[in-house]
C-alpha cells in the first residue's frame, strides 16, 4: 500500500496538495483532483485524514466501497460524497470490496456506502446495524432493514423516454445489449426497453438481445458476434456506455458505420462516450454521491426513513443516433 508521499512523488504534486485533495478542499484544479485521486484508487491507498487514533475517531469516519474495474466512473460520485462528509466534520475512507471486511466494522467507522453489485443483499442485511447504517447505490433491498437505505439512478423512466424517441425516428428493428443480468440497473433499463417496445407494437427478437458484463470487452464481442452472423438491428440500445463504446469499436474496424449502417446508444455519460460522440443517458454522479452521504448522515443521526431515494436522468442525443 503507498504512502501519501509516495501518491505525490507518482503524480507529480506536492504532499500537501495530495492531503488538500483527499480532504475535499476546493483548492485544487479538477484536472489534478482527478489525477490524484486516480492514482489512490491505482495504488491501493487507503485515506485517513484524521491524525489521532482515539477510540471516538471511528465516530467520523466513513466507507466508500467500489467495484476497481471501471474507475473513472466513480471519480465524481466520489467527489460528491467527500464534499458533503467534509462539510460534516467526516473522514473519507475509500476501498474496493477486496479490501472492505478490514472496514466495514462498527468499531472502525460510523457507516458505509457502498456502490458494488459484488456484495451480496445478505452481507449488507447483516452488516448494517444502528451503530453502523448502511446506503447502497446499486439496490434496493427486498427485506426491511431500518438501517439501510437506497440512493439509485432512475433507470426505467428515461430508459422509455430514449426508446420512445427512437421510435419515433422511425426504428423498428432493435437490439439490447445488457450488463449483468442481475444488477438492478440491467433490470430497470431492459424492463423500460421492452415495454416502451410494446406499446408501440413493436415485437423484440430475443436473437439480439446480447449479454455483457458492463466492460467495453464485452460489447466489441457481442458486436463480433453481429458481424460474423451478418445480421444486426437497426439500433443497438446499451446497458452502459462502455459495452457501447466497444460495439462501435468493432463495427468501425469491419466498416460498419455508426450511425449510417446501424445506431448505437449507451448509459452513463462518461468521458469516453463524449470522445465517441455517443448518444446516451446523463447519471449527475456528483449530486448522487453528495445525497449518498446525506442520507447516510441522517441515518447516523437516527432519522429513520427508507423511502428510496432515485435520481433524475437526461438524455445527451449525439453522432451515434441516425437522425
């Protein structure tokens, strides 16, 4: 595990300016911001800003859990969940679940976040407890646990607006390529798909649904797979920006044009989707991680509601949509 100085010596900043970052001061460009706290999340450096190591320092400190396979996803959501605990009086800690079990302890810390479809519901049933409350952004649990609360994307209604849209541009044929198929996210985007397609008696053709894992692997090889049978829709609606930023990927190498020859949509609005002129759905990652951490201090507080709170998203049309 590296050290604060050696986080600035890798990225070329000073220490102070590494403990600005991971402090959540306003004093630093985003573009270093960004930098630094990439690095941390490269070096497996686990931040603690608070000096003593006093039994009440567990008090003001708080978990943020991540999946490590996509990592410029979380640099907002992270941003927005350190600004609302700093002007708290909290302590950031930031781990993946490789690491969590040393962390999500209530003699360790005061509560966690977690955004990682890795740990199971039972986990967090039994981890949560009033001493150590628990906000998941990747679920919303079945069993009613006062000490768990959901902070989540709002995935079927935007899902129906971006298919009905595309309807209306006069696309009939069309295909899903889904993430894991498990993940609330997955569900609620597929269950917006097809019943927006129903109700413009439009029949989906279970051939092109494909399944991915999120990765932008996983889309350049389901579009693979389209290319070698030579047959694929007319638009390709996707889980996630990454597997759509890999479909496009493959059909350009085999001179299939976006949008010309098939239309490709995503979900996220990460950079990468911008650089590919990717039409997609908008996630404020920022605002969610910052309401992530609000809800979680008010559980600590003991203002019980579990009422589940969803974030608004927007579509972003661009290059990838035949208009």
């Amino acid at each position: 595990m590296s050290s604060l100085k050696e986080i600035a010596q890798l990225t070329g900043v000073s220490i102070s300016t590494v403990s600005n970052v991971l402090n959540g001061r306003k004093n630093v460009s985003q573009e270093t911001r960004d930098r630094i706290m990439r690095c941390c999340e490269e070096q497996g450096y686990v931040h603690d800003a608070s000096p003593k190591k006093s039994k009440s320092d567990k008090d003001k400190r708080i978990v943020f859990i991540f999946s490590d396979f996509d990592r410029e996803f979380y640099l907002k959501i992270i941003e927005g969940v350190s600004t609302c605990l700093n002007e708290n009086g909290y302590d950031l800690i930031i781990c993946t679940n490789k690491s969590s079990d040393n962390f999500l302890k209530s003699n360790f810390a005061r509560g966690t976040i977690s955004l990682d479809g890795s740990l199971s519901d039972e986990f967090f049933q039994t981890v949560a407890k009033p001493e150590f409350p628990v906000v998941l952004m990747d679920r919303v649990l079945d069993n009613v646990n006062k000490n768990t609360k959901s902070v989540v994307v709002d995935n079927y209604p935007v899902m129906c607006q971006l298919v009905q849209s595309l309807v209306d541009r006069g696309l009939k044929r069309f295909g899903f390529l889904g993430g894991q198929a498990a993940t609330l996210d997955n569900k609620e985007r597929f269950s917006g798909f097809m019943e927006t397609l129903q109700a413009n008696g439009i029949a989906f053709d279970q051939s092109y649904y494909y399944h991915g894992n999120y990765r932008e692997k996983s889309g350049y090889q389901a579009a693979k797979l389209m290319i070698l049978s030579n047959d694929y829709p007319e638009v390709l609606v996707c889980a996630n920006d990454n597997m759509a930023v890999g479909a496009i990927k493959a059909f350009e190498e085999h001179g299939i044009s976006v949008p010309r020859d098939i239309s490709i949509t995503g979900f996220d609005d990460s950079d990468a989707a911008a650089l590919a002129g990717l039409t997609t759905i908008k996630i404020p990652r920022y605002e969610s991680g910052f309401l992530a951490a609000k809800e979680l201090l008010e559980l600590i507080k003991g203002n019980v509601n579990r009422d589940t709170v969803k974030i608004g998203a927007s579509i972003i049309w661009r290059q990838s949509v035949r208009s």
